[in-house]
C-alpha cells in the first residue's frame, strides 16, 4: 500500500541575513540548509511522531508539507500524486489540516471562535453540514460547550483555545493532521486530554496524524511510529516502542536519557547531553551530531554517514550505529 | 481587548481626558451639524452699522468689519473645519489603509514600488508641494481636501504598511494560508480589522493638524474662499483689524485651540483604550 | 534542624475582579530552611505564580493581602516599605522567570547589567564588580566568561541566557533563591542541563531555593520537599520522595497518575483528571477538590478539611487522608 504523505529527498535552504556589501550582491548572501536531503513518509491512519530540538527544522518540514514555504530541492507527493503546483497544494490542504503551537496565536484574534469554525467551509466552498448550528456541533464534538462559540480568541484557556484548534483541524474531515507541538503549554491533566482526543478521533475516523514535539513522553505514549530529527537531518526513524527500547543513534539515546525523571528515587547523577543544537550557519562537517555526540570518533567529523535500514523499518544515520548500541 | 466595542467604551469613558475630549469634540460636531439652527443670525449677512461691535447681549462675541455676527461665523466655521478635516483625514486613510495593506500583504516588487512613491512624496516639503498645487488648480475648498489627502496619504499607507508586515508573520495568518484562504479573505477579514484600530488612534490626532492646516491656508487667502466662514477667514480678518478690534483674533483662536485639545485627548484616551498591554490582567 | 529561612504563614491573597475578589491563594502555609530546595506543584489556576511573587514581594496591582503573611529575617516582608522591599529583592530574595529575555535589558550588555546589580555592594570597583560578573558566569557553565560580558542578551541562545539569569540572581548571594518555571521555556536537553547547573550550585550554596513549576519532573529532579497546590490552597506537602511515593491527597495521587513520563507502557486512554476547576471568586464552603474526587462524601462537600499529618513531616488537606 502507497503512503498517505510521503517526502523524498526534501532539502530546503534560506537566504540568511546579509551584511554590508553582501547586500549588494544578488546571491552573495549566505545560504542556510535548514532541511537536508530528508526523507519521511506517513501511512493511512498512523500517528507519526518528529522529534527534535528546537532549531532541528520540524516546524519547517510541516509548512513545506503544506506549501507554505517552497523547499529548495526532492520531491512531495500526496496519496501517490506528486505535490508541486500551487493547485497540487491547494488540494493537499483540503485534505490536510495544520495545527500550529501557539493554538491562540493561531486563531484570528478580533473574530469569534464561531466564525473561525466555520472558515474553512466557506473558504472552500463547501455546505455547511449542519446549518446555523454547525460550529456549536463542531465544539461538541471536541468536548467544549456551545456557548465558547461567542467568545474571542483570547478569552480562551490554554486547553480550550487547542480543542477549538482541533475543531477546526477536523472541518473537512482531512485525512492528515500534522500537529505542532499540540500539548506545549498545557498542564498535564489537560495535555492527556487533548492526547485522549487525538487518538480517539484516529479511532473513529481513521485519521492519520504527524505529532512535532520535543516531549518525548507524548510521542512515547500516542504515536505508532517516531523520527529523530537533528539539525535538519533524520537521525533515526521506526517504531516507537523498539527505538524507545533500543535506540540506536546516541542522540536518541541522549533524548530520552535526558529528559527528568518525576522520581526522586532514579535522579541522574550525570548529564545526558552537553552543549547546545549549532546554528545552521556553522553547520558542523561530516556527521552533524559529532561536536555533541558521546562517541565521536576522528571519522565522524569528516564522513557524512548515509542512511542505513538495519531493519525494514528501521533507519539509523550513524557510522556505528551497531557496534555502539550496546 | 476585542471582546467588543463595549469594553473600548467603557476604557475611553473610564479616562477623564478622553470623557473631555469626546465632550468637546461632540460639541464641535453638533455646531457642524445643526448650523443653521443653532447660528443667532445669517453669518454672511452684511450690516455695516454694526461693525466691530464689542461682544453684547445681541452679538455674544461681536461683529467683524463687516457687521456680520461672529458667533455665527464661528459656528458655521465648525461646518467647514470639521468637512475639510473629516472628508480629507477620511479619504487619504482610506487611501493609506488600501495601499498600506496591499504593499504589506502583496509581492515585494509592489511593496518596493509603493515605498518608492510614498518616500518621493514625503521627501517634498509639505508647505511648497501645497503652494504648488494650489498655484496650479486655484484656491478653493476642493483644492484644500485634495492637497491634504496628498499629503497625508504617504504617512498612513507607510503606518498600516509596517502593521500589516508583522501581522502577516504571525500564526494565525499562516493557519489562514493553511485553509487555502484567498489573499482577498486574508486582507479584508484578517489583516484589516487589526489594522484598522490603531489607524482611527492616529486619524483622530491628526483631525487637529488639518484643521489648523486649513486655518492657515485659509488666513494665507490660500484655502477656503471668502466669504465662506472659516476659522482661519475670521482669524485673518481678526488680524487685518486688529488695531479696531483687538477682540476678533481671540475668538477665532478659541475654537481653534479647544478642537486640537479635544481630539488630541480623544486620541490619546482612544489608544490607550485600545491598547491590550494598558489593559490590567490579573494573574493567579 | 535549623530554623526556617523563609516562612510563608497562612498567607491568603485575593486579585479585584470584575466579579468580585478572586482569591488566587488561600491560606497557605510553606517553609524553606538554609541548605533546602523545595518545589511547588500544581497546575495553571492553582495559585503557585502569586505564591512566587508574594516570596519576591512583587505582587500585581491589584492583589490584596487578606490574610497572613511572609516572614523574612523575623519580620513580614509583604508590609515594609517599598525602599525596604527593593533592599530585600536581589539582596535577599531574588528570583530567576520563565522567559529569561524577560530579566535583561535588551539595551545594555550583559556585563554592565551584572555590574550593575552589584550597585549595593560597597567598596569594590568598577573593575573588581566585572571580575566578580564574569567568575558567576564561569561558574554558570558559560565557557567564554569575558566576550559573554559584552554580549546583549539576543546574541544568546536559550539555554545561554538562563544561565545568564542564574548568575545575575546569584550574584549577590540571596539567601533564598525562588525560580518561577525555570525550564518551561528550554528544550529537553537544555533543560536537562539547567537542572544539572541548579543541583551543582546547591552544593556550595547555603541558602534556600524555591522551584515553582507545573512539571513533576522538574521538582523529582531537584527538590528535598515538595508542596503539592490545588485551587489556591497548599493540599500536601512532604519529602519529595514520601509524596511521589506514597501520595496521600487525592489530587496529588491523580496528577502523577496524569504525567505521561510516569506511563511505562503505551495505553489507548491516558489517565486524565475529570471536571474543572472551582471557581475562585465563591470558593466551594468544603474540600475544593471534592467535585473532582472520585471518594468524596458529604462531609468532603459540607466541611473543608484541616492539615492531617499522615507521616514524619507529611502533611495532606483531605478528610481520607489516613484511610
């Protein structure tokens, strides 16, 4: 069976900030690589997780999935069709909703919850399903009261302005829902919630969803399958559960010893990771990961390595991924 | 801040200044409006027996060389302040809101373009691009409007410009982009009802400036025609006489300085009602 | 054991609002002792942000003192004069925030601000106060000390810049130290670090430190003792240990069941906490967790629970708490 989403090959490059005579210059301006020759695919109805640091380029993988932002090289396609044109595009996002981290920001900020609900009817063109009550029905469905639907944006609570997100996300009954950082921010009675929520709806409808975080315990307890991003490369992928179990590239590893422990009883006496993501304008040599990485060896800094499948379904992107796991 | 109207309302009135300003601003409109009712005599009406008389019982503020009632023409110079002021700050943020949203929104090579028109236009100065037009097109009412529309459109589209670039980079935008929202939809439902609060703030402190504009071309005979009451007429008319009635020159300037304080006050009141940081939250 | 150094005492704290007196806190009851970290827990709505700032005397407008107080070097902080609170703030008490772009001029380098928050210290120049800035970076873990000191603090990254916040509010030796989510904003791996950096500070600092978050993680990681704060009130407080362990309130029994870190295997439905909080302008007459709790009884809902010492220096809010 084809994939729902697949990207190929995915490199993206920015213009970054000019100086001086560099501005002048058409071209001269440094070139940053935000995405390098990444690939990924989503399959019907699986809940990927894309893990990663801040700087790692999960958000711009999922505005390139989108066709918000034109990636400089490979290649997209949607249900086996290629994505290109700004009509390939238009039709992915009918079928595709994208949930952003900041669900407050992501709303309108001087239109009711109601009007924003009913947007992307409107927008294209399709009947309301229930008439004059549809965006009470929506919120409903999302587990908020009817009466939210009068209020603004900023009247909202953490929880309630992402159920509404959720709501919105769901208009059209898409097929993807590529979530950004969907429970940043909320306390984590709410964030269960909200995760409770999203797997329910898979459940039923049979979406597919693509879960951007650096929280590792979401992706740990929600999704199906999960990628390590580092740096704008893909460091590892495969199923939650074995990588969790056995991560083979040591920055997985790094996450997931990295991240506290709500017992006092298994506190870690050492760091997990030292220093900080490098900018994209220094982009170290060879294998990104080197400068951090616990087990660098002279070869990493100079030999980029290349994806290797140590299972079917398992991808790692490491000189010595097998030797080092143990 | 946007739960409605009602709560802009309520800030404005809880601000003493801006109860003030709305006061007098509103006072000016009613002048404007009911003139004729409210003027004691025909302002153009010439009696030449009652000239420079001093302010009594029958004339509250006197007469001009002419004989004609001040009060009146003061009144009826609110009709022409508040039109000139109103129709031109209107048109020209009109005008800026428009082009403002366009070259924010649109593709760069029209941004770069529009930016290039508005600095040429700023970069002549304001007084001898007015005389230049009026040279050209003669003094009168519609020649004042549209010299101040000019003028005043560069300032507005390059404000509403810079609001609508940093709105554009925000989230909930890029969700519209997301939905396949049209960029008319995005313009018009999106950017333009968060742009378009701040720029009434800057149209209502500006009110003042053109009014005192219009004073000045019209005492410079530049602007509004005699015998057309005007602020500006009466104050120039005020100075020509100064020697037989010293009194003329300060009724003209009153309603002059009370119409820049009371919109000042209202814009000031209208911006910090509209301004969500001013606004207190309590935090828990 | 030594006496507290910082003592909060039956502190109620209510905010003017539309509707009537929010009372964000209600009766609270906490101390840090000399050489102690404790961490207060809860989630947003449950009163550890004004807990924070009443501790740093920097109370918003509109918050009114209704009952209680905070006792700092023998006397209630929360009445002195504003020249005194400013002395106490930075000198005694200083704070690191969640946003710490927040705590930086963004004008003004970093090295003439940390020059700066020295001003109340006497007899020490211009130059020996930078040595001073530039040893707290150091010891901060900012491996370029000097060309940090001429930085702005946009030129630092996330993690970079906390580290700058914690030597600013060191620098001063404060005998109590209260950090308002100080990783909320960083990765998992600068997080990781800055809790590293705040437990080897603990080594050689004698004072005590207050660590406000909404994550359990944060608080097993670092704390001694923890109080537990549900709808303004402190609902149980304890070792960190005793609390994680053997949690006696049932708020605090259902909000680590909530954490998904404390999930080992994946479950179709994460545990969640049913219905909303009360609401804080008519504060419920009983316990405020009861409609919430699955064992609440009538006297849950008729009667509002008292402190029950459940074990050595273990305290929870709850009429069950020994059954």
């Amino acid at each position: 069976m084809s994939a729902l989403y697949d990207v190929n090959n995915v490199s993206l490059d920015l213009v970054g900030p000019a100086s001086g005579l560099q501005r002048l210059l058409p071209g001269s301006a440094p070139r940053m690589t935000i995405l390098s020759s990444l690939s990924l695919s989503i399959g019907h109805g699986e809940m990927l997780g894309l893990v990663g640091e801040s700087g790692s380029g999960k958000s711009t993988l999922a505005r390139a999935m989108m066709g918000l932002v034109d990636i400089t090289d490979g290649s997209l396609s949607f249900e086996g069709r290629p994505v290109k044109s700004r009509t390939d595009f238009m039709k992915v996002r009918q079928q595709t909703a994208l949930m952003f981290q900041d669900a407050v920001a992501s709303l309108s900020p001087r239109r009711k919850v109601a009007a924003q609900l009913i947007e992307p009817f409107e927008i294209n063109g399709v009947p309301r399903p229930d008439g004059d009550r549809t965006a009470e029905i929506m919120l409903e469905r999302v587990g908020l009261a009817p009466s939210i639907a009068q209020r603004y944006p900023h009247e909202l609570s953490g929880g309630q302005a992402r159920r509404v997100s959720v709501a919105r996300a769901l208009a059209l009954k898409p097929k993807l829902v590529i979530a950004d950082e969907p429970t940043a921010g909320l306390d984590v009675s709410v964030q269960a919630e909200i995760l409770n929520l999203m797997t329910g709806l898979r459940r039923d409808m049979g979406l597919s969803f693509l879960i951007i975080t650096h929280n590792l315990a979401v992706v740990r307890h929600v999704t199906d399958r999960v990628a390590v991003l580092y740096l704008g490369r893909m460091a590892e992928w495969g199923p939650t559960r074995e990588v969790f179990a056995m991560p083979y590239h040591p920055y997985t590893r790094s996450l997931i010893a990295a991240e506290p422990q709500a017992d006092p009883r298994k506190r870690r006496a050492d760091l997990a990771l030292k220093g900080e993501i490098p900018s994209v304008l220094a982009r170290p040599s060879g294998c990104e990961f080197h400068a951090r990485c616990p087990l660098a060896r002279p070869r990493c800094a100079v030999e980029e390595p290349q994806p290797n499948m140590i299972t079917p379904d398992r991808m790692v992107r490491c000189h010595f991924a097998e030797e080092t796991r143990t | 801040m946007a739960s409605g109207k009602r709560n802009v309302w309520r800030a404005l009135l809880a601000e003493p200044l801006g109860v003030m300003g709305g006061a007098i601003v509103l006072t000016f409109v009613i002048m404007a409006l009911f003139a004729p009712w409210l003027a004691p005599y025909d302002p153009l009406k010439i009696d030449v027996m009652h000239k420079f008389s001093n302010p009594s019982l029958a004339h509250w503020a006197g007469t001009d060389q002419l004989g004609r009632d001040l009060l009146s023409r003061i009144i009826y110079g609110a009709r022409t302040a508040l039109g000139v002021a109103i129709t031109a700050t209107g048109i020209a943020g009109l005008a800026g809101i428009l082009l403002g949203l366009v070259a924010g929104y649109g593709p760069r090579w029209l941004d770069s373009l529009l930016i290039l028109c508005f600095d040429s236009m700023t970069s002549l100065p304001m007084i001898m691009f007015a005389l230049a037009v009026i040279t050209v097109l003669g003094p009168s009412t519609a020649t004042l409007i549209l010299v101040i529309i000019l003028v005043s459109i560069p300032g507005y589209a390059r404000f509403i410009r810079a609001q609508t670039l940093s709105l554009t980079r925000s989230d909930f935008i890029m969700a519209e982009q997301a939905m396949n929202a049209s960029n008319a939809r995005i313009i018009l439902r999106h950017l333009l009802p968060n742009v378009v609060g701040q720029l009434l703030v800057v149209l209502s402190m500006d009110i003042p400036v053109v009014i005192m504009l219009e004073a000045g071309l019209s005492y410079l005979s530049l602007g509004v025609k005699p015998p057309t009451p005007s602020w500006g007429n009466i104050l120039y008319d005020g100075y020509v006489s100064l020697r037989q009635s010293p009194g003329m020159v300060i009724v003209a300037g009153i309603p002059l300085i009370l119409a820049t304080l009371g919109f000042t006050f209202l814009g000031e009141a209208l911006r910090d009602a509209l301004d969500p940081r001013l606004q207190l939250r309590t935090l828990t | 054991m030594s006496a507290p150094l910082i003592k909060v005492d039956d502190l109620s704290i209510a905010y003017a609002s539309e509707e009537g007196p929010l009372q964000a806190l209600r009766h609270a009851t906490l101390e840090a002792r000399a050489g102690e970290a404790i961490g207060i827990v809860g989630e947003s709505g449950c009163g550890k942000s004004t807990l924070a700032s009443a501790l740093i005397n920097l109370l918003a407008r509109n918050a009114k003192v209704t009952s209680g107080g905070v006792m700092f070097d023998g006397r209630d902080i929360l009445s002195v004069s504003d020249e005194e609170k400013r002395r106490l703030r930075g000198r005694h008490i200083a704070m690191i925030f969640q946003d710490p772009m927040t705590s930086f001029n963004p004008v003004l380098t970093i090295g003439e601000q940390l020059v700066d928050f020295q001003d109340q210290r006497e007899g020490l120049s211009k130059s020996e106060k930078r040595q001073q800035a530039a040893a707290m970076l150091k010891r901060v873990g900012i491996s370029d000390p000097v060309r940090c000191l001429d930085r702005y603090v946009h030129e630092l990254s996330g993690g970079m810049r906390q580290r700058a916040a914690i030597a600013a509010a060191l620098l001063m030796a404060p005998q109590v130290l209260v950090a308002d989510e100080p990783t909320t904003a960083l990765d998992v791996t600068m997080e990781a670090q800055i809790i590293h950096l705040l437990r080897e500070l603990r080594r050689d600092y004698n004072g005590a430190i207050v660590i406000v978050t909404h994550h359990l993680g944060v608080v097993g990681e670092l704390c001694d003792r923890v109080y537990v704060m549900y709808a303004g009130e402190v609902v149980e407080e304890g070792s960190t240990d005793d609390v994680y362990h053997q949690p006696r309130h049932p708020y605090t029994q259902a909000l680590i069941a909530c954490d998904p870190a404390n999930l080992h295997e994946q479950t179709p439905v994460l545990p969640t906490i049913p219905g909303r909080l009360p609401d804080l302008v008519n504060p419920p007459m009983g316990c405020s967790f009861a409609a919430r709790c699955a064992r609440a009884h009538e006297r849950c809902r008729n009667e509002a629970p008292d402190y029950v010492e459940v074990g050595p220096r273990h305290w929870a809010r709850c009429h069950e708490a020994l059954s």
